[in-house]
C-alpha cells in the first residue's frame, strides 16, 4: 500500500503563526513580480479558448468564501475566456460523491481533500497531478508545504490556514460569574454546573452536524500520542485499534456524560452550525468547540459580542492539556489525467498572483489568522494566542489530519448515536475499528 510520509508538529512554526504575525507575515520575496509584469507572466500561456474546467468542494470549505471565489473566478475568465464551473456538495456527502467521480471516470478537474493524511483516502498517486514545479510553491510558508507534500511530491493547492481547534469561551460571560479556565475534566463540570444554574448553555454543540461530534474525538490524538510514544505510527499501520487506546475510551466516557447531564442545551442534535453564531453572539451560550479564527465570524455577525476578545482554553478531557492543530486545513487538487490539466495550472497560477491572494485573505478573516502564503499578512487572533498559553502540553497533529482513514462524518454519526443510547464508548471504537479494517483491506489487494 502506497502510504503518505508522517508529518512533523510544527511547534515552533506554530508559536510563530499564531502568536508572532510579524514572522511570517512579510513582504512578498524580492523578485516577485508585480503589477502588470505578474499578468503577462501568469497567464500568457493561458488558453484563450472555449474551455470551462470542473471544481467541486465541500460545503463548510466554499460557502464561507462563495462570493470571494466567485468574483476570483470571473476575474479569470475574463482575463483567460477559460470558465470556472464551481459545483458545492454537502459536507456529509462529499468524501462520497468525490470518491463515485473518481471511480467512474468522472473526476473533476479540480476537487478539494484535507491535507496532510486526509488525502489518502482519494488515492493521491492514482488521481493527484504532480504540482511540485509550479512556481507558486517556493511561496509556501513551511507548514503549507509540508500539508500539501506527498511522498516528496507537491499535490496541492494551498490557502487555507493552519488552525487548531479549542474551547471558545466568552470572557464577559465568564468574568460575570467568577470562573476560570478549567484545567480538568472535575475542574470543567464545575464551570459547566455553574453556567447552567444561571440559565446559560454551557456548550453550544452544532449536534445536527455529524462531522463536529467527530472533531471532539479527533483532538484527543495529541494527548494519546504523547502518552504513548509511536500511537500515530502504529494506527497508520494497522498495529493497534482505536478500542486499545484508553484515553479515548476515557473521552467517550466523559462526553457521554456531559450530553447527560444537559451541558450541551436542550435538543443539541436539533442545532445546525449557522445557529451556532447567534448562540454565542448574543450571549446564549457561554462556550462552543470552534477554530482559532471562530471568533472572527461571530464579531463579523454580531459586532457588539465582544467576540474579538474572547479567549480558548484545551478540551480538559481525558487528562487533554495540548493544542492539537491541522497540517493547513484544506487543499485544492488537479485531477492528473484532466485534459485540462493546464488550464487549471493557469488558474492556480492566476489565484497564486499576490494581488490576488490579499483580495482572498482580506475577504476569509476566518483563515486570515495563519496565511499559507508567504506573501500574505499573518493576523493571529485571541483565542489562538491564548489557546497555546493554556496548553502546557505543547502541541500536535489531530487526528483528522495525522491518521489514515479518518473520517469526521462517520466518526460523528457513531458518537451521535451513542449520545442517544445506541451504543456503548467501547462499540463507537470498535465500530471505527471494522472501517478502518476494510480500508486497509481493500487497499492492501
């Protein structure tokens, strides 16, 4: 089986992307062009005919940045006659829908996948087009390379942001009543005992979306992996089950109980992730598992939330005292047997353009916090500063990112079930068990 290479963690690179923006946000290098000299070198080549190149993506991934990438689309038709169809699939379907396309010779020319081993599951070698001598690349910043790197191979197309997932909390909320950040799970009901007495939900869980019920499980990695030295290494290699691993058992537990004792609201599974902006904005609930750059899109909807000082803390769970981040979020890939395969390089050369990236950035505060590019600005947030104050475990990969076979969707729809009874901590690990076997059983023929 074609395997990809484990990835680093990127601790010091991570203190800089999120707690120092003057590291990695500096000027363009030097023999960058500009201005007009970057137009004709980017698209000279482009095909000045009647061609429309196929992109498809994840909902969660496009919608946010719809309008962006759409004017950047028609920009490049206009400059290019080469049209960009844009197809947006739910998330609970995508990973579906895109590996059905592939199978059936449908592919499109460009699909979005995660970096980092998030990939793998599409089958990088067989699908993937080799993008290691574009020259966008040597503007990576490093993080953005290693996530979109492949076996030594460059396969994707790179602006999303290295983020981490923690506890948003409101600070307001929290100085009201007295509490601090809880360090431990004991430490934590007591802060979620609190906030409910006073009529406050405790944790806002988007519960009708199955894929964030999955992220809780996927940042408990780090803390597995730093107890048991090589975890990762032997879950990539079929040596150990998810049921063998007892800090995720230990989790299930704990989570389980928080959804019993009514930490999460009332009908939590009724709630969508739209809801979730005006439940912390407007002081309904108190804390919500978001990304470092959450807090952003709130204050963007809600201006007078004080969102923009708001801080995150660790999931204290299951002894859990680290930051676990992405390897770059989300890549855009070539499909390597395209016949349009240049006309997409021409559009990732067009999207790559300086000007271009400071008009993408400056419309996605949401991943503006840790830019992929060089080029671009870095403007770390609160809650990512403070969420690597509050982890003195140091850091690491997540699960979603550091594991083969990970899948939010499944995972959450497991845990969504034992939320309401239908299975045991131990089946929901033993039900990802048997996935996880059939893949590398289907892989290994």
């Amino acid at each position: 089986m074609h395997r990809l290479k484990p990835l680093k963690l990127f601790t010091v690179t991570l203190v800089a992307l999120l707690s120092i923006s003057g590291l990695i946000g500096c000027s363009a290098q030097k023999d960058q062009p500009t201005g007009e000299d970057k137009k004709e070198q980017t698209t000279q080549d482009a095909p000045k005919k009647d061609i429309t190149i196929t992109f498809v993506g994840s909902q969660n991934w496009l919608n946010k940045g719809s309008k962006i990438d759409s004017e950047l689309n028609e920009a490049f038709t206009q400059e290019t006659g080469i049209k960009v169809d844009m197809q947006v699939i739910p998330d609970d379907q995508y990973a579906n829908v895109l590996k059905t396309k592939l199978a059936s010779g449908e592919a499109p020319d460009i699909f979005m996948v995660s970096a980092g081993v998030g990939a793998q599951k599409f089958l990088p070698d067989k699908y993937f087009a080799d993008l290691s001598n574009e020259k966008w690349v040597s503007r990576y910043v490093p993080y953005a390379k290693a996530g979109s790197t492949i076996d030594g191979k460059v396969m994707g197309f790179m602006t999303w942001s290295v983020d981490g997932w923690g506890m948003l909390y409101n600070t307001k909320i929290f100085e009201k009543n007295n509490l601090t950040v809880p360090k431990t799970f004991d430490e934590f009901t007591k802060t979620l005992d609190t906030l409910k007495a006073n009529n406050i939900t405790p944790v806002y869980e988007v519960g009708k979306e199955a894929w964030h019920w999955g992220i809780w499980l996927s940042q408990m990695g780090p803390i597995a992996e730093k107890n048991n030295p090589g975890l990762y290494e032997k879950l990539n290699s079929n040596q150990i089950k998810y049921a063998d691993v007892k800090e995720f058992e230990t989790f299930l537990t704990q989570f389980k109980e928080m959804y019993d004792k009514g930490y999460f609201g009332k009908n939590p599974i009724s709630n969508t992730w739209d809801s979730g902006y005006e439940a912390m904005g407007k002081e309904q609930a108190a804390t919500f598992l978001g990304y470092t750059s959450y807090q952003n899109e709130v204050a963007g909807k809600f201006a007078d939330s004080g969102a923009n000082d708001w801080r995150m803390f660790p999931i204290p769970m299951a002894g859990n005292n680290v930051f676990s981040h992405s390897a770059g979020g989300n890549m855009r890939v070539a499909y390597k047997d395209s016949k349009n395969l240049e006309s997409v390089k021409a559009f990732f050369d067009f999207l790559a353009r300086p000007d271009n990236l400071k008009k993408y950035y400056e419309a996605r505060p949401d991943i503006q916090p840790a830019p992929s590019f060089t080029d671009v600005p870095a403007k770390p947030t609160a809650s990512g500063k403070s969420l690597l104050e509050n982890a003195p475990g140091g850091d690491g990969m997540d699960m979603e990112y550091g594991v083969l076979y990970w899948d939010n969707t499944t995972v959450g729809k497991y845990i969504q079930d034992m939320m309401l009874g239908g299975l045991t901590p131990k089946q929901v690990l033993e039900s990802i068990d048997k996935d996880r076997a059939k893949l590398f059983s289907a892989t290994a023929k």
